[in-house]
C-alpha cells in the first residue's frame, strides 16, 4: 500500500473510463405538410442552448462547480548535508574550502528536496490537503487553476489521520468547494475524483463508490483510526488532498491512499464529515485528540450463533486498558450504551467518549460477564508510566 504521493510513489495507477453520449436526431416528414415544412424554422439562442445543454454531462457540470477550488501544493524540503566524520572537517571550513578551492561531495551539500499534491479551498483563506503532502516542508507555494500563485502556512496537522490545514497567505476573494455529506451517499454512485497528479492541474477521473466503511487494517494499513471511502474512480500520484466529488459537484471525500501491486485498481478517500470534524480541532489548536485505551481488536464471526464479535488482540503495557485489567481474549459487549457489533464501533464509542471521563465497558471473559471503568486517553500519552 502506497500513499498517493506523487514524489515518493514509484508505481503508478492508469486507470480511464470513457463515457459515450450518442446523440439521436429524429427527422419526419408528410407530404401534406411539405409547405410547412419547406419554410426555414427560425435560429433563436435558446434553441441554441438547449442542444447545448442536451450534450453537458454531469461530470462537466461538478467540474464547473468544484474545480476552481481545487488547488496545487509545491512543496520544497531542505535536506541537510550528511554527517561526516571528525578527520574529514576541514572539508566543512569555509576559510580552507576558498583558501585551497576545496568543493564540498555532493552527498554532503544541502539541497532542495521538491514534491508535489493537492488540495482544495474549503473555508475563507484556507486549504485541506493530506498531512504527508506538507510534512517537514520548508516552504510551501498553492497555486489556483487561475494561475495565481500563494505562500502558504501550515497551521496544523495530523499524522493519524492524515490531514492537515493551510492557510493561503494572500488576499481573496477565494473560490470554495461545496461540502456535500459522506453519510449520505451509497454504493454505487457516481465518484468523481479530481486533482493534479504527476503536475497535471485539475486532472479528473470517474468511478463509482465501491464501500463506505473500508477497514484499511484488512490491507495491512494499522494507523487509520477510522473507516475509509472506497472507489475504483483512479487516484494517482499527486492527487493526494484532492476532492472526491458526487454527481452534484460536492465533497464527500479527500483522496488519501491508493492500492498498487497486487490488487491495483482500489482507491481510498476520507470521508468529508469526518474531515470537518478533524478540520475544526486543527483550526483551533493546531493538533487533533485520539482518545485510546491501549487494545488492538479482532473481529470474529461466531459459527453457532453466526453473530460477528470483537475481541481483543493485543493490550498495550500500562495502558489504560492494561491498568483496568482488560485481558487478550475478552470480547467486548458493551460501550455505555452503545451495544459492540465490529471493531469501528469500539473506536466510534472511545472517540465519542473524549478522554476527560471513563468508558463504561462490559466484558464477556469465558462465561462471566464484567464492567470496567476505562478512561481514555491520548495516543501521545499511550503507555507512559
């Protein structure tokens, strides 16, 4: 599994769909009503825009509503020179280095590390992307389809979750993405995904929505915290942080992740509102709360009563899950109130929770059923003493 990151991808996806409108103009005629018919019918705009209309696809109507939003990040990196040792210093002596014309190797000099992703406007002067579009960047240049061109400001982002926020360091007025709502679109519908991949602006590829709920841990990914979009509209290097559209034109996703290798073909985004909800704790404080107890879960389908459970795993030493005495084995009934059918609604119910008061969990350890008080905590905080 690969991030679509342009500039560290070194396999690519082409994937293309083509879709074929055929237009069918039907022709009568009736001797009776020649005469009629030989008097030249009148050219009029609106006969004009209606055969226009008739050819507009709804892809090119989502395109005209979303793409002046969407935005091309330049991201450049200084790497630093390499560590040489102790006898080789006089190398690094700008007094001998223009006294004897000694050259620094080029593995030692710093250099510019460029890559490239995308983004989209959401909010007055500000940029959603992917975290590992803007990581460790130095500088950082958003270009609009316009051709203006922006410094930007990273005013806060998260690894877990792989978002970030930038803010466009310039004057507006800023053309914004519609936000559409991810909890309401099915498997099915249109996806339409757009971005700028291999620096192409505003590339746009069609699909359909494979699966809301992806558990990306069935595809080795561990660190997302949360169910992913799944699409087969193609997402290619560089269009990490774009927008995946529905018919209408609006965000229901931010492209993240794609598949390559054996089962290429998949594309994965992050669901819009659980973007907003990420979006507003990064515009506030600069960082985003994971609330954790410290478990790894198993979903397991029970043969006899073929009803799914969830088991734990794996317990993280001096967790909060391992200080209450959750052991691996236990399947978990119970979250307050909310009753635990697959591993998200674990997640779901500790998010919910926050890390400011304990969980109520009920337990089933071989035949006996047992409540424990879990108060979460933040990852950052996981098993510290």
């Amino acid at each position: 599994m690969n991030l679509a990151n342009c500039f560290f991808s070194n396999k690519n996806i082409i994937f293309s769909k083509k879709l074929i409108l055929p237009s069918v103009i039907a022709l009568g005629t009736h001797f009776a009503t020649f005469k009629a018919l030989s008097t030249p019918l009148p050219q009029t705009n609106n006969n004009y825009q209606n055969i226009v209309g008739i050819r507009k696809s709804f892809i090119t109507s989502a395109i005209e509503k979303a793409g002046p939003s969407v935005v091309t990040i330049e991201n450049q990196r200084l790497v630093k020179r390499k560590v040489i040792s102790k006898e080789s210093s006089i190398l690094l002596d700008p007094y001998f280095e223009r006294f004897f014309g000694l050259r620094l190797p080029k593995e030692m000099e710093p250099r510019i590390e460029q890559s490239q992703g995308s983004g989209f406007i959401f909010a007055d002067g500000l940029v959603i992307t992917n975290a590992h579009v803007v990581s460790n960047s130095d500088k950082i240049i958003i270009g609009l389809t316009d051709g203006r061109k922006f410094k930007g400001q990273v005013i806060g982002e998260d690894s877990i979750s792989d978002l970030a926020i930038v803010k466009l360091l310039g004057q507006g007025p800023w053309p914004k993405a519609i936000l559409g709502d991810s909890s309401q679109i099915k498997v099915g519908d249109w996806a339409i995904a757009v971005g700028n991949p291999f620096g192409l602006e505003n590339t746009v590829t069609l699909g359909i929505i494979s699966n809301l709920n992806r558990n990306v841990s069935q595809l080795g990914i561990y660190d997302k915290r949360f169910n992913l979009i799944q699409t087969d509209a193609a997402i290619n290097p560089g269009n990490s942080g774009g927008p995946l559209l529905n018919a209408n034109g609006e965000v229901v996703g931010i492209n993240t992740l794609i598949r390559s290798g054996p089962g290429a073909g998949l594309s994965f985004a992050i669901p819009i509102n659980k973007a907003q909800e990420i979006a507003k704790q990064l515009i506030k404080t600069g960082k985003v709360t994971h609330p954790m107890i410290g478990i790894s879960l198993i979903n397991e389908l029970s043969a006899t009563i073929n009803e799914n459970k969830v088991k734990v795993g794996y317990v993280v030493p001096n967790s909060p899950a391992a200080k209450s005495g959750v052991l691996i084995g236990d399947i978990i009934i119970k979250i307050d109130q909310s009753d635990i059918k697959k591993s998200s609604d674990v997640i779901n119910a500790i998010n919910k929770n926050g890390i400011k008061k304990p969980a109520k969990f009920t337990i089933k350890r071989n035949t006996k059923i047992i409540k424990l008080n879990i108060k979460p905590v933040d990852i950052r905080e996981l098993g510290k003493n």
